[in-house]
C-alpha cells in the first residue's frame, strides 16, 4: 500500500477560529505544488466551531507524521485548551525538525511559542495591549514586530486583518509562484478583479 501524498496539515482545537488559515489552504491545494488539506483535532474528532460548522477531521494530534506535512497552519481564536497539554507541543517541535513550513495566525502564534518554537526569532501576533501582561512569559527569548506578517526562516506569523497577505507569503515558502500569489492576495485583499484563467 503506497503512502498518502504530502499534504497541509491544518490543527483545530476547541476555540478556534478557522477562516483564518483557510486561504492559505485553498492556495496550497489550488496552484503548485498542490498539496492537499489534512485537518488534525485534539482527539481526531470532527471540529464544531462555536457558530456551529462543522470540519471533519482526517487525524487526532498523536497520529501526526512529521514527515508527511510540508506545511502546518494554525488559526487564532482562543487557544486556552491547547496550553495544558503537551502532545501538539512535541508534534511541532518534530514537524518543524523535519523542516516543516509553520504558518500561526492571530492568536496561533502561541501555541507556536508554548512549543518553543519562537524563541530566538521574530514574530508577530493579533493579541490587543490588554492581554501584553499575561501572556509575556510565552514570548520570552523571541522578539515581537507588530508587522502585518511576519517570517523568520520557516516560522510564519501574522495579524488576522492579513488573513490574505499570510496566504500569499505561505505559499511562495512552499515554493508557490509569487505571481500566482500575488494575484490571490490583491482578489481577497484589495477587490482586484482576476480573471478567470489567472486564478
């Protein structure tokens, strides 16, 4: 039996806020190099967002291979369940060894910091001024840009409002056409027409 051909893996936990990663997704699996979407859950049961859609999982966290998913994407939200466990932890840091693209947005960003996966590198977050003093210690050792979108080496963090700008910059790190890139980030982000043929 062969094996399933790489795809994004998409982490959901109770909480989350989807939207924020799925253009990332769709351009990942619609232009090169066409990698298809895995959605990963606490205990590999669907996810009910709290508007009530539903997203079937394909996995539960402790059946991630961190060979199979060239690229990771995390969505905000409020991640407070994901910080008392370990198991995402350990599959991050394996994922990222591997030499996985990790793209967190929003709040995303610290779960990529609970795993250690920030420290030494900029970043940046959606969090507001009110939550600076709680959540410090996770950013310790890592250095906050308040940039739209953010790259340092494999790790890819923004804002939420740059929901289309994170798409575009995920992709071309993966090995996308900026072009191809560029024209979904101006449709989604300025209302630029693209026709057809170029989508």
């Amino acid at each position: 039996m062969s094996a399933a051909p790489p795809s994004t893996l998409v982490i959901l936990y109770p909480g989350c806020i989807p939207f924020e990663v799925i253009l990332a997704a769709d351009l990942l699996a619609s232009d090169h190099p066409k990698l298809r979407v895995a959605v990963a859950t606490p205990d590999g049961g669907d996810h009910r967002s709290d508007a009530g859609f539903r997203t079937r999982a394909d996995l539960a966290w402790d059946a991630i291979d961190p060979t199979a998913h060239p690229v990771v994407l995390i969505p905000g939200g409020d991640p407070y369940e994901v910080m008392g466990g370990t198991t995402i932890d350990e599959k991050l840091r394996a994922l990222e060894g591997a030499g996985a693209i990790l793209g967190a947005i929003c709040a995303g960003p610290v779960v990529l910091a609970k795993a250690g996966l920030l420290r030494g590198r900029r970043f940046t977050h959606g969090y507001g001024d009110a939550h600076r003093e709680q959540l410090a210690p996770h950013w310790e050792g890592a250095t906050f840009t308040d940039a739209a979108v953010e790259r340092d080496g494999p790790i890819i963090t923004a804002k939420a409002q740059a929901f289309a700008e994170f798409a575009a910059t995920v992709f071309v790190a993966a090995g996308g056409n900026p072009e191809a890139a560029e024209r979904k980030r101006a449709f989604y982000a300025d209302g630029a027409p693209t026709p057809a043929a170029q989508r």
